[in-house]
C-alpha cells in the first residue's frame, strides 16, 4: 500500500534531493504531456482535500462494525516486545490490519483514482520509461483502491482460534490481492540518474515522480508542478492527526477487553 501504509514509514527516512538537469528545450509533445499529467493531479489531489471528512467516515464505520463483530478479539494476543521478531502469523495479521483499516480509506477515494488512470494511460512522452512509470503508478493506485475489504473480523478469529500461530485463508488471499497490485509498478533507474534520485524512491514517490518530470516542464508549469506533487506528508503533520486517531479507535476497539456480558437479576 504505497499511498496510506507508506506514511508509517516516511518518518524512518531522511530524502535528499539534487536538482535534475534542465533541458534548454522541452519537446512540445513533452510538454503537452506533462501538463495535462499536472493538471490531472492537481485535480485528484482537489478531489482528495476535499473527500477526507468521507475517509474518516469510512474508517469510523469499521470502528463500529468491528465493535458490534469482535469487540476485543486482540485483547489476549501477544504484545511485541522490543528486540523480539515477530513470527509468519503475526506479520501477516499485522499487515491485513493495517491495510484493511487504511483501505476503507482508500476506497472513498477509488473513482478519483480511476478518472486519474484513465487520464495517464492516453499521455505519452518520448523517454518510454518516464511514460511506463507515471502509467504504472496511476494503474497501480486506482487497483489498490479497488481491493475489497476483507472479512476482518473472521480472519481475525481465525487466527485467535489457532493460538496465534496461523492465518485463515481469507488473510492469504487479502495480502496476495495487495501484493500482485504493489507488483504493478517497477521503479527503475534512469541513465546517469543514480546520484540524484531519493535515497528511497519508495518512501516518497511524489519526490521521485517531480525529479523525473522536471527536465520535461516548460517554464509556466515550474509552479503548476510544486501544486501538483506537493511534499509526502509526515507522521507529526496536523492535517494527519484525525486519520491516524481513527485508525487507532480501530485498534483500541479490537484490542480492549470486550465488556461482560450482564446477565438478568
């Protein structure tokens, strides 16, 4: 999950950034092509600002179906301890946790993402890898926003039931759906690229995505470009705040004991 999961990551690394070699000129067709990739984004990014009161939505009714499903089915599982590796079962659940919980997400924002493929598969530029790159990442997106929910709270039981040590087959096929569409883009190096490319491209694709479009804007898209592919948030930014609290209302509901049942007097 590049977009939402990879924000838990960002914090780990520093990215450092030299300025890509500009063109003296920029072919009209690459030009063409970059601004209406620009103004594509520009359009999904629109799209996203404003549709973040539905994420919260979306991730406050998992909250709530998970309370009604399996109130504090994680409460008996084993806590991590630091220095200690986790075991196959306990990555994998960990990883349909975190995915399934940002994916409520991510599907709110699923017809943006699919305008904005639709949009990316008709431009083209004259370096073949830019154009199969920016493809790929708008391909791969729009397919991650796609992947249903999974049964969470049966997948969890499932793994409960076993003593923690196995995870249902409902898991298996989650994480495989997410892994085939993580495999959509391949990111590779352009010629002579290396000493500039962000220390992890992985990590910040919107850095990586503005280095490589750089040498193709004319100069009225300079300032479309810092728009269009803004710096990745971080963890201690304030605008994540309410979507990093929702998905911990997640864990807390799936973590804290379930209340006793009252039995009649």
């Amino acid at each position: 999950m590049r977009r939402l999961s990879g924000l838990l990551l960002i914090a780990l690394a520093a990215l450092a950034y030299a300025p890509a070699p500009v063109l003296a000129r920029v072919k009209a067709s690459d030009a063409i092509a970059t601004h209406d990739y620009l103004e594509a984004r520009i359009a999904s990014e629109h799209t996203t600002r404003t549709e973040s009161e539905a994420e919260l939505k979306a991730i406050a009714a998992l909250a709530a179906q998970v309370a009604a499903e399996c109130p504090g089915v994680l409460a008996g599982a084993p806590r991590h301890v630091k220095g200690e590796k986790f075991n196959q079962s306990q990555l994998e659940i960990s990883g349909e946790l975190l995915s399934a919980t940002f994916g409520v997400a991510e599907h709110v924002q699923h017809p943006a993402d699919a305008r904005f493929a639709r949009v990316v598969r008709h431009l083209h530029w004259s370096n073949p890898k830019l154009t199969k790159l920016l493809r790929s990442l708008a391909i791969e997106q729009a397919a991650q926003s796609a992947i249903p929910s999974p049964d969470l709270c049966s997948d969890l039981k499932f793994w409960v039931a076993s003593d923690y040590s196995a995870v249902s087959a409902g898991t298996k096929q989650y994480l495989h759906r997410l892994d085939v569409v993580s495999s959509i883009t391949q990111i590779q190096p352009e010629p002579g690229s290396e000493p500039h490319e962000p220390v992890s491209s992985l990590l910040n694709l919107n850095g990586l995505v503005a280095h490589r479009l750089e040498r193709y804007e004319n100069h009225a898209d300079r300032r479309l470009a810092k728009k269009a592919l803004p710096p990745e948030a971080e963890l201690t930014d304030p605008a994540l705040r309410p979507l990093l609290e929702a998905v911990g209302r997640v864990y807390v509901v799936l973590r804290s004991p379930a209340p006793a049942a009252q039995t009649p007097s």
